[in-house]
C-alpha cells in the first residue's frame, strides 16, 4: 500500500463488498442523521490531494546516537520529561532512519502542536513516509498500531485539505486510507471514520447497512462514538438498517457511559433522546444486556 498517485489513482473496493456495486440510501432515510453528523468531531486533523510532495526538512541534530532506536528512547525520555524540543530534536533523528514510531510521536507532535509549532502539513508529510515504506506483505505486528494510525490521519487529511498547501480535498482518497487502516490493520478510529463515509455518502455511494457493520467493529473496541451512532441506528432503523431497541439502548449507554467533556456532549444528547424515547421493558432489558459486555467497556 502506498499513498502515492500511483497507487492512489485505483480505487480500491470496501472490504466484504463486490467491487462497484453498493447500495444506495434514501435521501429521506437519511435525512435523519444530517443534523447529528454536521455536529460531531472527525476524531482527527484535516486532508489533502498529494500530486506533489515536498519533502519533510529535518533540523541538523546537534548529538550523535549510536542508532535510531538510541534516539528514539533517547527522544522518548526527553518527551516524557517534559523537554519537548530536545524531544523533537531526537526524534527527527530516528526519522531520518526511517523508524516509523518516531516518524508517527513526530506526526502527532506537529499535528497537535505538541512542543512545536502546529504544522499540518510536515505532519502530513511524516504520517506519509510511514504509509510509503508500508508493504502487502502482512501487517507488522510490532508496528501494526503505528501504520493503522498514520493511515487513519492520512485519511482524515484527505478529508479537508490543509489550507494553503498543496493538499486539497479528496473524498475518495479518504475512502482509501480508512478503508485500508480498517481493514488491514483493524484500526477503531478508521473503522468509525469509514463508517461515517458510507452514512454520509462521502467519497463512496452511501450505504447503511455497511456503516452500521464498520461501526459495530469499532464499537466492539470500545469506541464511544462508533457506539452511540450505532445504538442511533438501531433504536431507530435508519437507512433500512434493521431496528433492534435493547441492543441500540445498549450501545448507547455503553457511549454514554464513555463520554468525557464537552467534546462528547452530542453523545449524552443521543443518548438522552433515545432513552427518553425507549420503553420501560426496553431499558431493563438494555440494563441487563449490560452487566455482559463489561469487557467492551474496558478495552477502550
């Protein structure tokens, strides 16, 4: 798998499904959902159209290391000491080696403004060396978490352009990198953010019915947000997905359950809709559905 143009002119077809062929939502099925998803957070930084790409500049390092796992621990200390310029310094080190953890903490570095100035862009460009230097051959157990979410992040950077650059927005690609982070490496946030492209129609035909399966696997995972558009669509049978009340009042306190902060407020409002909604019956069947699934929520 690579993110070049190369690689990336082919559209590649979703996990489980017969290349080009999809089904197709109705608008007013749909509809439904417009106002919850204009609402809720991508779970990442933004996207692009790489038809060219400038390469990362890395700083001159001012210590020497015997190796890029020497900087990368070396990095790591520093990090975790709170010295997040030495970090980065070493880091770029072990990046220039091309070690993908480092290549990824210098990423997430860049992309949340973390001890250096926010630029999505070189975060754009480390996430992409990682995804570059990837293979077919099977997943890296040691670096599977790594891969599966530089993938994600390239995803997420299709998704919106980085203003001023030359990364514009490119759906399709997006559909690509979740697809693959989703289905190759197993990675939640992709499976919820691929999810989102089949609900919304968004750089594939819109599909229910494989939202609702991508956002099963990541809720499975512990992933709160997965859960709470899953439990919405299964207390509601949106999109022609078939309704199942207990389960949807299950998953949905299981998200609400999860929610932490303001971010999360769309959950709690899902969820207090729903139940509001919901049957007695209903809700303590959903309560004792509940003392079974513990583990779900420890996994997260």
């Amino acid at each position: 798998m690579r993110t070049s143009r190369t690689d990336l002119s082919r559209r590649r077809a979703p996990a489980g499904a017969d290349p080009g062929r999809f089904r197709s939502a109705s608008r007013a099925a749909l509809a439904a959902w417009a106002l919850v998803l204009l609402a809720l957070p991508t779970d990442a930084p933004r996207a692009l159209d790489a038809n060219v790409r400038t390469p990362v500049q890395v700083p001159v390092v001012d210590k020497n290391y015997r190796s890029a796992k020497d900087a990368l621990r070396a990095g790591m200390r520093e990090y975790n000491a709170g010295d997040k310029q030495g970090a980065a310094r070493a880091l770029e080190y072990a990046a220039g080696q091309g070690h993908a953890l480092a290549l990824w903490k210098l990423g997430r570095m860049y992309a949340d403004g973390d001890g250096v100035p926010h630029d999505d862009l070189k975060a754009f460009e480390f996430f992409s060396r990682i995804a570059d230097a990837s293979t077919d051959d099977g997943p890296d157990p040691q670096n599977s978490a790594v891969l599966g979410s530089a993938f994600t992040a390239l995803g997420t950077y299709f998704l919106e352009g980085i203003k001023g650059t030359y990364v514009r927005p490119n759906p399709e690609r997006a559909y690509d990198m979740f697809n693959y982070a989703a289905s190759y490496y197993g990675d939640p946030n992709a499976q919820y953010n691929l999810a989102r492209l089949y609900l919304e129609g968004t750089g594939v035909e819109a599909d229910p019915r494989q939202a609702a399966r991508w956002f099963n696997l990541a809720a499975e995972k512990g992933h709160h947000p997965a859960q709470a558009l899953l439990g919405d669509m299964l207390m509601n049978g949106l999109g022609g997905v078939p309704i199942q009340r207990v389960k949807g009042l299950m998953w949905l306190s299981l998200a609400r359950e999860g929610a932490e902060g303001r971010k999360d407020d769309w959950i709690v409002s899902l969820y207090d809709k729903n139940w509001a909604a919901a049957a007695e019956d209903d809700r303590t069947e959903a309560q004792t559905q509940l003392q079974t699934v513990g583990s779900i929520r420890r996994r997260h």
